[in-house]
C-alpha cells in the first residue's frame, strides 16, 4: 500500500479546526488536489457536498479557496449523503467529487474524502499524490484571471438523486417505516424516498442544527428506534449514519438486524455465487450461505478492504456488521438508502419479513480478549502462539473460528474465539490469551 501522511482509509479526519482540519491546511489540499487533477488534462470540475455539521461550511468554503485558485471548478450539491455525491460526480461527468464528513462520528470531528470520476473513492496512489504536491505548491507560478476557477450552486442535486433511488426501489405501499436520519445528511432524503415509494413513514432526528448529529441517534444508537418501533406498532425501523452511507434495522419486536442478516437475505434474493465480508462477521453467517452454496469471502476490517475484493473477483456484494453494504452492480459505494431499498426488495420478493430473518440467522457466541504485548504485529508469528491457535482450531472441528488481530491504535493483539458454545470459547480464547502472555515478547499486562 502507498504510503501517505494524512488519508486514511477513509480520506483525513480529525477535529475539525485542528490540524491538519485548519482553513489553511484545507485550502492548501484543494489547491494540491487541482494540480493532480489538471494532469489528467483539461480544465477539471469537482462536484463538493457535505453533511450537516457545522464546521462543514468552513471546510467546504477553504476546499473551494485552493481548488478554485489554481484553476478548478468547482459544483456545490450542498447537504446530501455521500453516496450521493459520489453518484452526481458520475451524473454530472465531473473530474472528481469531495465530501466533506466524518460519518458517524460526533459533530465536532469532520473529513475530507474525495471521489474518482467513475464515483468510487480515490486511489491510495492518487492520495500520495495530492500529498506529495502540497509541499510543491510554494514552486507553482500565480493562477490570474480567465484562469481562475469558478463556483456554482447545483439546485438540482437532491432532486436528482432522489430519482436515482426512486428508480431501484420497490413498492412499499402499506409499509409501516419508523425512521432514525441521525439528524444527518439523509434528513431530507431518505423520508423523501421512502414516501415516493408508498410507504407510511415516521421519522425522528429530521432537525439538524449543526451539532446534534449522531448524538444519541442513528445507526450507531438503535435503542430509541427500537422503542419506537415496538411502542409504536411499526412493521420495522430503519437508522442512517450522519452521512447516510450505511444502514441497519430493527425488526417489528425491536431486535437489531445488522449487515450479517441483510447479506444472507441479499446473497439468497439475487443469487450470488460468493458475497465478501470481513474478518468480523459472524460464524453463522458463514454456515448458512455454505447452506446455500454460497462462498464467503473475508478481508481486512474496512469497506475499502471489501470493495476491492469485489473488484478483484469480479463479485457485486459485500459489507459489514455496521450496514455498510456494497451492491456494485447498482452502485460505486455504499448507500444506506439504497441498502434499505434493496433489502425490503429482497424481503418482500421472498416473503420474509425482517422478523423471521433474525429468528433464522442465529449469532454464534464470540467472545474477544486483549492481551497487551511488546511487538503486537510479531505475535502472530511466534511459534508456540501459532500452535496454540491451531489446537484450538482443531478442538472447534469446523464449528467455530479463531482469529488473532493486532490493535490499530494500541499494543494490544486481540484474540476473537467464536462457536456455538460460550463456556467452550471463553476457556479457548483464556488459553490462547495465557500462551501470548507467557511468551518473552510479551510486555507485563
């Protein structure tokens, strides 16, 4: 993987008005972003939407500062979820698209993160190169005049993309839809379409005010919905994230119905000979595709891991425990409303309503220990750690899985032990957890 300072696998993020998330920074980005893009040949347009945050207007206002200053169009679609940036950059043949979020998060962090033309998210190779060109820009001789970029508002942005889902949706007539937007970029969206579509909804967390999303809502807090839903009489519930690129639900009785569940419904409705997930997703997941004769696939934690998995095996769904869910033949990204619509296609083609789908796709027990170590990236590799891993696999006979992952942020390696019975895996992962701790390499707990 190409080596940057500051994307992420997710683009950059950080509290926003703290480096690198300053005014100056962002507009030095956008201005190393136009001349990347001015390479490709031609005068480029970047098509900008964010979500509701309130540091999202300085962002957005320093994005357009550098991308315009060095000659770059610049196409404002305003609030609108990320899949839908990602979808008017293709509509509109644009160079490129930028959101400006940082999805779940709470408001006072934000993102940048940038789109290709096809709407799929930046190359780390093109990343390292937007990078590398902000330490050149002081070298690059003034932009004047007819030269400049320029700005425009895209009125019909959401409009637009409301069509685009419209038209991959079902018939949800006599559909009760309680609604969880996050007071997020799908505030307006996703009841807009859910409604054009027939269904009865009643959505909460619809007022942003530019420091209230996530907070105590959408996907990432499902237990008021599921008050909602039960209390309320509803069929189902469904929650966004504050930039509406996943999606879960609650069924009828409030139970949460998460990615595993909408990948099995998805896998079985369109017939898919493999879907791809990650090293996360639940062992039972696994044994009820084998059922169906599909293959499972894992790849690191990420969706960026799974989309290119996909692109690689030429497979169209994939996604996460988190309703991150990847339909490549519908669309570049993940779109949380366009997961919803899809999944209710699939249940109501199938008749099975979210409710039997929980009953159906029973969790096997998992349990996670953390073991705080030396070299976290090098316990994988020692020998007797390995063969304690192997015992447990052979112990589990197929019935469960073991999987060892070093922490992102800390030392600490975390085993993950996962089968049908609890007291079984927790002995597993304690024995395996002993094994690390007592090697030489392992730092004092």
């Amino acid at each position: 993987m190409t080596s940057r300072k500051y994307f992420g696998t997710d683009g950059v993020r950080s509290v926003a008005g703290e480096f690198p998330l300053t005014s100056a920074w962002v507009m030095q980005l956008g201005a190393a972003a136009a001349e990347v893009l001015k390479a490709e040949g031609g005068r480029p347009t970047v098509v900008i939407g964010k979500d509701t945050r309130q540091s999202g207007d300085m962002l957005e206002a320093a994005l357009a500062a550098g991308l315009t200053a060095r000659g770059v169009n610049v196409v404002h679609v305003g609030v609108l979820p990320t899949p839908g940036v990602s979808y008017l950059t293709r509509h509109l043949g644009a160079s490129a698209g930028v959101v400006i979020s940082a999805s779940h998060n709470p408001y006072e962090d934000n993102g940048i993160k940038f789109f290709g033309a096809s709407g799929e998210k930046l190359s780390d190779e093109l990343e390292a190169r937007v990078e590398a060109m902000m330490d050149s820009l002081a070298d690059l001789p003034p932009i004047t005049g007819i030269a400049l970029g320029s700005v425009t508002d895209y009125t019909e942005a959401e409009r637009l993309y409301v069509d685009f889902l419209l038209s991959l949706a079902p018939d949800l007539s006599g559909l009760r839809v309680a609604m969880d937007c996050a007071n997020g970029a799908a505030y307006r969206v996703a009841p807009k379409v859910f409604q054009r579509a027939g269904a009865d909804v009643f959505a909460v967390f619809t007022t942003p005010d530019g420091k209230n999303i996530n907070r105590g809502c959408g996907s990432t807090h499902l237990d008021t919905l599921a008050k909602l839903v039960r209390e309320g009489d509803f069929d189902l519930g469904v929650a966004f994230d504050g930039d509406a690129d996943r999606a879960l639900f609650v069924d009828s009785r409030g139970n949460a119905v998460h990615g595993d569940h909408m990948l099995l419904l998805g896998a079985r409705a369109r017939r898919e000979e493999a879907v791809v997930t990650t090293i996360m997703a639940n062992m039972a997941l696994e044994v009820k595709l084998a059922e169906l004769g599909v293959r499972l696939e894992r790849t690191a934690v990420g969706d960026r891991y799974v989309h290119e998995r996909l692109k690689e095996r030429g497979l169209t769904l994939g996604g996460e425990q988190s309703g991150h869910v990847l339909f490549l033949d519908l669309s570049p990204t993940g779109d949380g409303v366009l997961t919803a619509l899809q999944v209710l296609r699939a249940s109501l083609e199938a008749g099975v309503s979210l409710d039997e789908l929980y009953a159906e796709l029973v969790m096997f027990p998992q349990t996670l220990v953390n073991v705080r170590v030396a070299d976290k990236h090098g316990v994988s590799q020692d020998p007797e750690v390995a063969l304690a891993v192997r015992a447990a696999e052979d112990r589990l006979a197929g019935r469960g899985r073991v999987n060892l992952r070093a922490s992102g942020t800390e030392s600490l390696v975390r085993v993950m032990v996962e089968g049908p019975d609890e007291a079984e895996i927790r002995e597993i992962a304690s024995s395996i957890a002993g094994v690390i701790s007592s090697r030489a390499s392992v730092a004092t707990r």
